[in-house]
C-alpha cells in the first residue's frame, strides 16, 4: 500500500489488486461520509 499527499491537495492511496472489493468499497464510503460531513456543526443525539 502507498499513500501521498499531491501538490493539489489530494491524497493517492494505491493498493494492490488482490484488496477485498467489499472492503474496499466500505472503506470509500465511510471516506465519502467525512468529505461529506467535514464543515457540518450537527451532533448526533445521544441517547
């Protein structure tokens, strides 16, 4: 696995081809989840 920060503010993440798909794709979703919820002030109720 390599991981690097580009000049243009991104992050490459290489793996190689054999990584669990489902995994993979849980792994990209939660990464959506924080891109997605990274300026947001909501506090999840507790309970």
């Amino acid at each position: 696995m390599l991981i690097e920060r580009t000049d243009n503010d991104s992050i490459v993440i290489t793996l190689p081809a054999g990584v669990d798909t489902f995994g993979l794709q849980q792994i990209i979703d939660y990464a959506k989840y924080l891109e997605a919820t990274a300026g947001s002030k909501a506090k999840q109720k507790g309970g």
